[in-house]
C-alpha cells in the first residue's frame, strides 16, 4: 500500500514544529532554513499553509534531470534525490510546477521532500494533525467522513 | 549544548556591532534568557541609571531551549532598566522573533550607547551591521516590518520594531515583533527609541545543533508534548477560547477589575469574553474569531486571529484594519474593557490592533484609561482638557486616546506617562492601579489574594507573569487554595516566582506551567545542556534570579514601601461576588513573604540567604 503526506491547512497553526522535525531529519539541526517542507503565513486571511513535494507520479523533476539522479523509491513511491549523481544544474527547479525541489548553495545539489524512507518526521512532529501520512488512494476518507456525518440531518423515530 | 555560546554587541554610539563568547560560567549559574541577561545588566551597568539615558544598555535575550523541538520553545526577552517603573525591566515574547536570533548562532544582543540617528541591526548569520532607519522613523511596527522586508527582498526575515509609541516616549512602549506578538511590558520600547534604534531584523539559517543528547531530548520533548495535549487547560482550553476562557470565569469569582477597579464585576464581560469572540455577528454573520495560532514551537496555540466587522463604526474609513491580524487575549480584553467599562468587542479588537501596531502594552494604557475615565466622571478632568467626552464605558474615547498616545498627539502625552504620574500631577495619587509605577493586570486581589502579592513583590512592577497563583487559587493547578483567604499564600508566591524565572530563563513559555511543572522541564533541559539540570537545581536558578533581581532594585533605590497594593485595594472592599466585603490582605501576607524569603523585615536578603546562592 503506497502512503502519501496529506495536508490539511485548516488545522494547522503555524508552530513550525514540522520544519524543525525535517532539518534534524535531513542536517541534524534545528534549521527551518534547511526543511523541505514550509509553512506559509497568509496573515491578513489569518490563514497557515503547509506545503511540500506531493511525490507526483509523472513527476517533472524526475523527467527534466539531465543525470537520472531523481530516481523513485521502490518502497514509498519517493522520488528521490540521489546527491552523489546530482550536479546541482537546477534544471528540477525549473521543471517542478510546484517549487517544491531547490537547490541548496551549501552543498551544491537539489533538495526534495523523500518522505524519510517511509516514516516522515514532519506527520509524526504536526501536534495537531494538519500533516498525516495515509494511504494514498484514499487521501480524501477523512473529510469524505466528515461530509457524511453532515448527512444525517433526518430526525429519528 | 543548547546555548549558541555567541553575544552579540552592539555599540550604538559607535556604531559598531562585535561578537563575543557567551559567559558559561554565568549560565550554569542563571541558565539563559532572564537569568543570564539580568546578570550580564547587573555586571555592567549602574542600577541608579537613567533608564533613558545612553548609559542604560538594552538586552535581547534568549534560552536554551529557544530554537528547538521543545514545545513553546521560541520565547525571547527584552531586559533593561524599565522607564515606567524604575526597576528592573524584563518583558517575554513569543512569535518567530527568538527563534530566528538564536538560529542566526546568537544567544544574546547587548544594545549599548545611543545613535546620532535612527537605525536598525541588520543581522544575517555571523554578519551585523547598523542601518539608516530615518525613512523609518514615524512609521509603525507593521510599515517597519514590511519595509524592511522588501528592502532586503527576503520575506523569511524577522522583526522586532518599535512602532511610534516607542519613539515618542511612551512610558509603556513595547517591542512589537512578527507584527503582533510583544515584549510588551514596563517600557522596554521607550528604552530603544530613547537610543534611536529603531528595529532589529535577523535572517538565520545556521541553525540550532550541538544537543547534548539528542535521543533522550527527543524522548523528553515528546513527552512532555503529550503531557501538554494531555491537559485540559493546554491541551482544550487554551486553544480553543485563548487566555479569553477566563473573562466569564474570572468576572464569576468577583475578582474582575472594573471601571478602575472601582467595582470586581463587570455587566458586559459576556460581551467581551472568548464565547462572544467564537459567536456570528449580527451585523454580517461571521465571528470575530478566525482562528487560533501558534508561535515558534508551541503545540498549545492559544494565539488569537481575529477579523472585525469592517461595518464597524471604528473601521468603516480604515481599510488597513480589515484584514485579519492578532485578537485579544484575555490581560489586553480586560485592561481596554473591564477597566474603562467597555463592552464594544469589535472596538476593543481594533484598540488592541492600535497598540500592536504602534507598539504600546494593552495593559497600562488600558488601565491608564480608566484613571482618566474615573477622573472624567470626578470632574477632576474636563472634555476641553482631554480633548474628548471621556466617560467610563465610551469605546469613542478609548480608540481616539489610544491614537492621540501612541502619535504623541494633545492628551495623549499626558497618558503616556501611565497612571501614577499622571494622577499624580492632578492631584489624585490614589486612583492609580499601579504597584512600583505599573498597573496591575486582569485579576483583582481583593477577590483572589495571592495576587495581591504577586503584584506587590514582582520585581518588575504589577504583574501577573511573575507568580500566576491564579492557576492554584482558580483552576486547581497544582493544588486547588482558596483564593478569598491569605493563608500559605506567602510560600506559594515565592515558589511560583521561582519556578516562573526558571521557565522564563529556559526559552519555553510560561502558559506551559497550567501543566508543566519544573520537573516536566528539567529532563528537557538536561539532555539539551551540559550541566546536570535537576528540578532542585532549576527552583534553585530560579531562587537565585529572583534575588538578583530584588538586589537590583534595591541599589536603584527602592525599598520595602514600594512592595505595597494601590489604597483602593487595601479600603474599600469588593462590592459583589463571593468577595463582598473583602479588602486585600496584603500588610499580612508581606511580612511572611520577607521571611519564607529569607529576607530581612525591610525586604533585604540577608547575607546567609545572599551566600546560599551564590550572590
């Protein structure tokens, strides 16, 4: 069963705790700086945002890397940046409709969301469940669930 | 370890900015943030400075715990000698602010000196520098930011500003930050106008590392996570209503100050309470609440989002205040509408937007008010003085004063200097609300007595931060006292007092301790630092602060007499509620306190007591 990270904006209050989870993960540090995934604030609609790579099936990074070094994990559906084949030609960031893959000056290579190998620290870290780990096919269950308690307006005997 | 181990200095007067090892030995001593910059203020200034002058130095501070995974872990301080009160000044933020400095690798910034003219610190990383800040000056916190944001096309930046209030002399200007998160207490924004420093924006990307154990943090941030989540205060309460969930609360137990303090309950608290901010306006059928929001780290998120009603008489021709932005806490709810009588929801959200955007505490001003307002209704004061109609309940006042304050504008310069000079000057001292120069928040000791002297012994004038015994004599936490008498309130003050200068000295927030005791944060603390954090340890750093504090204040020239409650609390006694009839207990509970203290019967630490920690 493939698994995606599922986003829901409206439970998320903006702590940051995900993007600290992710640069530990990935740099061993506490560097939001660093984190794949991001937080955007709209403060006037008093909204939060998080945001990251959604693993797309044909992904456009994948296609536009000049050196197969965006490859797909196996196990997780992942696509995954390989650094010691990236040369950091940037032509991913171009290619990704999203923005989710950049490029990191420190180390020279791209950076992307590889969903930590199966068990992504940003969903385990979210206090409050903006960001889960589900299964793929059915990402929408929960607010599908949510509508059909809405159903049930009919009084009973 | 946790502590960047980095200072920042920055001389103003000469322009320069230098980085220096942090003192760790002073850290084992004073942990971080509080502690360790009252100590770095106590070495090197003089306590009987001008809080004014060039001479007064300006510290932004943070924690260990400040920039990690631990929860609530993105408080920062700003510490200095307070121009409202004369005292030492420490005023706690949270937001994005501190997280940043200590991710750009500095524990601390020690301001010095004073500029020839307006600037703000630029830092990125180990890179300081000071820049012209005169196309900024006469602008608001909110312009500040955006503008500084744009000139540096980096919109991860974060600022901390001073809006007008703070270049105008407001005596309780506040240091605004992430546009409406503030160091918001005793003048800390007054003390960087009066050295032209106008802002400080940071851009870190080096990151927090060097965890002592990082295994066992992440086991003890966790749970403690879950200890929080756990909760009913901090795990339902807190994020669903906000500090808010106590306006009916606090009104039921008779201890809400109303119409300055005249009376401990208020008739339209309802309107103004958390239930009302979650209820469909009438006028276009949303809430004034959009949502709650969190600050770097924290899993409570208590933080409000509010939108008024932009049909609203007091935005109508204001488009800038239409949008959403930061909703009233329960402190800044109180201080603009119990205290003046208003009950005006939607005006009391837009005062409270006046005051984050010009950067001035809710509190005092608030409180200041309804000086003015019970002056108004004495005839002490006239509308041709004033410059308004100001009768208690008039939300058309409160919101024309809070503009004529901040911009320095007729009365307002007046109100800027806060209540007790200002009824002092027109002859009327008593109706001050204020202990050491500032005004006491939200909870009225005649109906809750330990606050009584958590207002009378704060160190930084009236405050409910310091020792909040409202969380045992009201919710029960840790243990349920009775908030009506003063008995063993001396021992619980202090040790509230002590454990909160521990909290507030790791860089996690004080709204932790509804569930949280020193021993939920000693284990996180000791696998972030070296040094063996114990619980006995922290009671006993914090122990130390307090008397470090109470010495500064002592050699700026306080003494015993300004551990004392306004008359009006210790006179005339609560009109309704379960207090009726009671006045504040203060004169017995002070004598106790000096001793469980250790203090002499003049409130001076004796030399034993000194010895013991180390002072």
């Amino acid at each position: 069963m493939q698994k995606s990270l599922h986003i829901d904006p409206n439970k998320c209050t903006g702590c940051l705790q995900c993007e600290m989870a992710c640069s530990y993960e990935n740099y061993g540090a506490f560097n939001i700086s660093k984190s794949r995934i991001k937080v955007f604030n709209f403060e006037s609609a008093g909204r939060k945002v998080p945001y990251t790579c959604t693993q797309c099936a044909e992904a456009w990074c994948l296609h536009a890397c000049p050196v197969d070094a965006i490859r797909i994990d196996a196990a997780t559906g992942a696509k995954v940046v390989f650094e010691n084949t990236c040369v950091g030609c940037k032509v991913c960031t171009i290619a990704c409709p999203f923005g989710t893959i950049n490029y990191v000056a420190d180390s020279g290579k791209v950076q992307k969301c590889d969903l930590c190998g199966g068990q992504p620290a940003c969903a385990d870290a979210c206090p409050t469940g903006a960001i889960t780990y589900v299964e793929s096919d059915w990402t929408g269950l929960g607010k599908m669930r949510q509508w059909a308690e809405k159903t049930d307006t009919q009084p009973r005997a | 370890m946790a502590w960047a181990k980095k200072i920042l200095r920055v001389n103003l007067t000469k322009g320069t900015c230098a980085s220096e090892p942090l003192n760790m030995e002073w850290a084992q001593q004073y942990l971080g943030q509080r502690g360790l910059a009252t100590k770095y203020l106590v070495a090197e200034t003089d306590p009987k400075v001008d809080p004014l002058s060039p001479e007064n130095k300006l510290i932004m501070t943070t924690g260990p715990l400040t920039g990690t995974m631990a929860s609530t872990g993105g408080r920062y301080s700003v510490v200095t000698k307070g121009p409202l009160t004369g005292a030492i000044a420490c005023s706690n933020s949270g937001g994005y602010f501190g997280a940043e400095m200590k991710m750009a690798g500095w524990d601390m910034i020690i301001f010095e000196g004073k500029s020839k003219k307006p600037v703000y610190l630029w830092v990125e990383n180990d890179k300081a520098e000071l820049r012209d800040a005169s196309h900024l000056w006469g602008t608001t916190t909110w312009h500040t930011e955006e503008t500084i944001k744009q000139a540096h096309q980096d919109p991860q930046i974060r600022v901390a500003s001073i809006g007008r209030a703070g270049e105008n002399g407001v005596l309780y200007a506040c240091v605004v930050n992430d546009l409406h998160r503030a160091a918001g207490r005793s003048g800390v924004g007054a003390v960087m106008g009066s050295k032209n420093l106008k802002a400080v924006a940071l851009r870190g990307t080096v990151g927090v590392s060097g965890i002592r154990d990082f295994k066992a943090f992440l086991q003890a941030t966790t749970a403690a996570k879950k200890v929080l989540a756990d909760n009913a205060v901090t795990g339902q309460g807190l994020p669903k209503f906000g500090t808010q969930v106590l306006m009916n609360v606090i009104n039921e137990v008779g201890a809400l100050p109303t119409r300055n303090a005249q009376d401990v309950q208020f008739e339209g608290a309802r309107k103004i309470s958390a239930e009302a901010m979650h209820e469909k306006r009438p006028t276009d059928g949303k809430a004034n609440l959009i949502t709650n929001s969190a600050c770097f780290g924290c899993t409570i998120a208590c933080g409000r989002v509010s939108q008024v009603d932009k049909t609203h008489w007091s935005v109508v021709n204001s488009p800038k205040y239409w949008g959403a932005t930061g909703g009233l806490e329960y402190e800044n709810a109180w201080s603009l509408g119990a205290a003046n009588g208003v009950d005006d929801l939607e005006a009391l959200t837009v005062a409270n937007m006046i005051c984050n955007e010009d950067g001035m505490d809710p509190i005092t001003f608030g409180a200041t008010i309804g000086a003015v307002m019970e002056m108004f209704q004495m005839g002490v004061l006239k509308k041709e003085q004033i410059g308004v109609e100001a009768p208690f309940g008039s939300a058309q006042a409160l919101l024309e004063l809070a503009h004529m304050t901040a911009e320095g504008r007729g009365f307002g310069k007046e109100i800027a200097l806060g209540s007790a000079r200002l009824t002092k000057k027109y002859g009327h001292p008593e109706l001050s609300m204020t202990v050491k120069g500032q005004e006491f928040p939200a909870y009225d000791p005649r109906g809750i007595q330990g606050m009584g002297l958590t207002y009378a012994t704060s160190n930084r004038g009236a405050c409910h931060l310091r020792s909040y015994t409202v969380a045992s004599e009201i919710l029960g936490v840790p243990v349920k006292t009775d908030p009506l008498s003063t008995e063993g309130k001396p021992d619980l003050v202090k040790a509230f007092q002590d454990a909160t200068a521990a909290f507030d000295s790791s860089g996690t927030c004080i709204f932790t301790t509804f569930a949280w005791t020193l021993g939920d944060l000693a284990p996180q603390l000791d696998a972030a630092c070296e040094g063996g954090w114990t619980l006995e340890r922290l009671a006993e750093v914090g122990e130390r602060i307090w008397n470090m504090e109470r010495q500064y204040n002592l050699a700026a020239g306080l003494t015993a007499k300004d551990d004392d409650l306004p008359k009006r609390l210790k006179t005339e006694p609560a009109k309704s509620g379960p207090a009726k009839g009671l006045v504040s207990g203060i004169d017995k509970m002070i004598p106790e306190y000096y001793k469980v203290r250790g203090w002499t019967a003049e409130g001076v630490p004796t030399k034993d007591t000194a010895k013991r920690l180390g002072l």
